[in-house]
C-alpha cells in the first residue's frame, strides 16, 4: 500500500491524535449558535497552524456534519507553496496519513479524473503540501466513512478548475474543499480591510471583485464561486480572524475566513 505521508503533523497540527481531539474538542466548545439555512456542497477554509485557523476551519466542518451523514468522499483543493507545477497534481496513493487513522485515498476516481482533464497529472513532490495536508485530520474527525480526493494546484486559471468542480458537484455525496488564507504580512488594520474585501467579493459571488483580492488560493476560490454561480450555490460567511489574535502582534498578520457554499 502506497501512503500519502503526512509531512506538517507536528508543526501545523499535533501529531497525536487525543491532541486534535482536544482542540477540536476545545475549538467546539467556544463555537456560538450559528443559524446556517443551506446544505454545504463545498467549503472555503484556511489551511495555517491549528492554533492560529483551526477555529474558523473548524467551524465549516462541524456545521457540515451537523446537516450531512451522506458524505461519502471528499475533494481537498488546495495551492502548491512549495513547489512550482503547470497545472495540478492529483494524489495517485492509496492512503492519507493521519495521526488519527489512514484515511482511504478514492484512487480509481482519482485516476479517472486524471483521464478527464487534461492539466491533472502525478507529481509526488507536489503532495508535501500543507494546504491540503492540514484538512485531513478534521476531514478524519467529521466524516470517518470518507475517502479523500488530494488536487494541489500550481499556475492554471481558475476555469478550468472550476468544470472539474462542476463534474465533482455532480456527485451529491460528494463534498468539495477549497483551501486558502487571505492576505498575508500587512498590520492588523490593512489586512481587515484588505480581507472585508474578499469576504464582500465570495459573498456576492463576484468573481471581478476577487481580481483584488490577496489570498494564496485565490485561484481556487475563483473557480468555486464561478462553479457556484454556475450551479445556483449560495455562500454563507461563518468567520474571520487573523494571527493577531494569537500573537497579539499588529504589525504582522495573516487574514483567515471560512464559507460553506450549499443549496
């Protein structure tokens, strides 16, 4: 069996599995009542250290769980920060470490799907990626009967992304994941009006408005709200938050939010 080895546990999240049951535990305790009227089809969710994102990606997870048993695979869209690649890479593994559990890697949809679309391959370096890698865990606490789906993406515009989103949306079991964090380095006060900005864009689904918008996954967020428009999904803005929270530095931030998408 060929393993997706998990290359942040420890850095970005715990590598023990009752330590992210304990901040997920934690993150589900401090939650507030949210009243959220759609079903989640897909999901916009930051990919930083748990300590500084976790709550607010924890938050669509659990939210998602709440309204939907039926999940039977999960598709983890995410950017490459590492290494440079034309097009995407998809994970040809049978297997995605966890600390919790090895989740099942859906190997024949994924090779199927390398069939389709032309800019999928195989790059293996490209899968040391914490993008993808730091969903996994929640990926493993909310929906253990999943399998995953692990697309890393590199220089590719976002409609192309966005017909394969719209072929993934075509199976109502299946749950589709954009990975991204806003603005990146500004103070405090910048980076809450750089990220209003994007909140504002994906709430509209306004895709000329996300041309301004400062975001690593900014090409999968594009793709998701022009398969949204496409497929009649309405967004649903969950949280916002930056590092500051954490470090208490204002010179220095990262922006993160969270969306579910549904009908």
């Amino acid at each position: 069996m060929q393993v997706r080895q998990s290359v942040v546990s420890g850095a970005f999240y715990p590598n023990e599995c009752d330590e992210i049951q304990h901040y997920i535990a934690h993150f589900n305790a401090t939650m507030p009542k949210i009243n959220v009227d759609i079903t989640a089809r897909a999901l916009i969710v930051p990919h930083a250290g748990y300590i500084y994102s976790g709550y607010t990606a924890n938050l669509a997870y659990n939210l998602t769980a709440s309204k939907r048993s039926d999940i039977k695979r999960v598709i983890v869209i995410g950017p490459s920060h590492r290494v440079y690649l034309e097009g995407a890479s998809i994970a040809l593994y049978d297997a995605f470490q966890t600390p919790c559990k090895n989740i099942t890697i859906d190997l024949d949809y994924s090779l199927a799907l390398k069939e389709q679309y032309a800019f999928l391959n195989f790059i293996p370096q490209a899968h040391s990626e914490h993008s993808t890698e730091t969903q996994m865990p929640f990926i493993a606490h909310y929906f253990p009967q999943a399998s995953v789906v692990e697309i890393v993406y590199g220089k590719i515009a976002h409609e192309p992304l966005s017909l394969l989103i719209n072929s993934l949306l075509d199976d109502a079991q299946n749950l589709v994941v954009i990975s991204t964090d806003l603005s990146h380095f500004h103070t405090q006060e910048v980076a809450n009006a750089k990220d209003k900005y994007c909140i504002e864009a994906i709430n509209h689904l306004d895709i000329q408005n996300l041309e301004q918008c400062e975001a690593c996954g900014i090409t999968g967020v594009k793709a998701m709200v022009q398969s949204a428009q496409k497929l009649g999904l309405k967004p649903h803005f969950l949280d916002y938050r930056t590092s500051y929270e954490r470090t208490k530095d204002a010179s220095r931030v990262v922006g993160y939010a969270s969306f579910i998408l549904g009908a």
